[in-house]
C-alpha cells in the first residue's frame, strides 16, 4: 500500500495521464487530471457543492483557490472573471502541472498555478474559493486558514466547502474564535452532507 497522499510535494508514483469530461463553468468540458491528485477520476461533491453555492466571482483583482488540486475551481473563477488574475495553489507540483495544461487546453491565459511560497508577500484577494485539504490534519488546516484568510481584502468574502462529519461545524467554531474581530462567518449553505462556509472580511 502506497503512503503517498495528494498532499505530497512531489508524487513519486509514475504518471499516468488520464481524460475526464465535466461540467465546468456551465459547460461540459474534456480535462487532464492523473494519479496523485486529489478526486483524479471527476469532480469531487464538495467542490461540486461549493460551486453550486457560491456567488458571480469578483470581475477583478487577485482571486484565490487554495488547495487547487487539477483545477476545477481555479478554472471556473477564470472562466467567470476574464480580467481577474486567479491563483491556483498546492503543494502538489503534479497537481499544478495539471491546472496549467488544462488551463492551456482551455485557451485560459489567466491562471497562475504556484506553491504556497511563490505568491508574492503584497497580493491581497477580492475573493477566496476552497475545499481545504482536512486530511492533512487539524493543525496543518488551522496553520493554512490563519495564514490565507487574512489576505482576504476589506469588504471580501472566502467561501469554505467542509463535509459535516470532517468537522465542518467545529471548523466553524474554531475560525469564529480564533480570527480577528473583523471577520464573521456564517454557514451559507447545507448540500450532500457538507457545509459552505462564509468568511466576510469586514
């Protein structure tokens, strides 16, 4: 039995490509995704909820998907917002190769794919869409969350898809009472057994 997780830097399993149809941003659409990535055979049903459940992205400005994974929602927000740059980040380098070959199949010139570390210390979001990587463990997720969620800018929302039994509802508690006082944060949305959580940057 393999150790590796889609969170490994680099998957040492050897490649194998695969393609996939699914419904992006309104459109069924022909995908590259691989082995050791996360939900490589389709769209997963929290990312699939979280999709369902959020707003029209920012037109502008930087927008984040963290935890990116093979793309689907870093390719929805580019797709949706044209002229905003979208940050498409993991620690999973074959994951990012896969976010830029689609994004290139695509025609989708706005999408930079990077590790954690390479987003400049200066980019603040307009918005932040994520299905967080829970199985990495509780202090690495809070770890995450403190670290991006203050990047938000003023006045801008992150949506979070949690499955209710991953402990979404203590995730909620935990972030209420460990962000600053200008955030607030409220269950936007109940689907398939997992919650979307809003994060409002007051």
């Amino acid at each position: 039995m393999s150790s590796e997780h889609y969170f490994s830097n680099s998957p040492e399993s050897e490649l194998k490509l695969r393609t996939i149809h699914a419904r992006i941003s309104g459109e069924i659409r022909e995908l590259l995704t691989a082995n050791g990535v996360f939900s490589p055979e389709h769209i997963d049903t929290g990312t699939s909820v979280l999709l369902a459940s959020v707003p029209t992205p920012p037109p502008g400005g930087n927008l984040l998907d963290l935890g990116c994974g093979w793309g689907p929602i870093a390719l929805s927000l580019a797709l949706e917002s044209p002229h905003a740059t979208v940050w498409a980040v993991d620690v999973n380098e074959r994951a990012l190769d896969l976010v830029r070959a689609n994004a290139q199949k695509m025609s989708i010139p706005n999408i930079n794919a990077v590790t954690p570390e390479s987003v400049p210390d200066g980019v603040n979001f307009t918005t932040i869409w994520s299905n967080p990587p829970i199985r990495v463990g509780k202090n690495e997720l809070h770890g995450l969350l403190e670290l991006w969620l203050p990047r938000l800018e003023a006045e801008s929302d992150a949506w979070l898809v949690v499955q209710r039994n991953l402990g979404a509802d203590s995730l909620h508690r935990w972030l209420q009472s460990t962000l600053p006082e200008e955030f607030t944060f409220v269950r936007a949305a109940t689907n398939k057994g997992y919650r979307v959580i809003r994060a409002r940057k007051r």
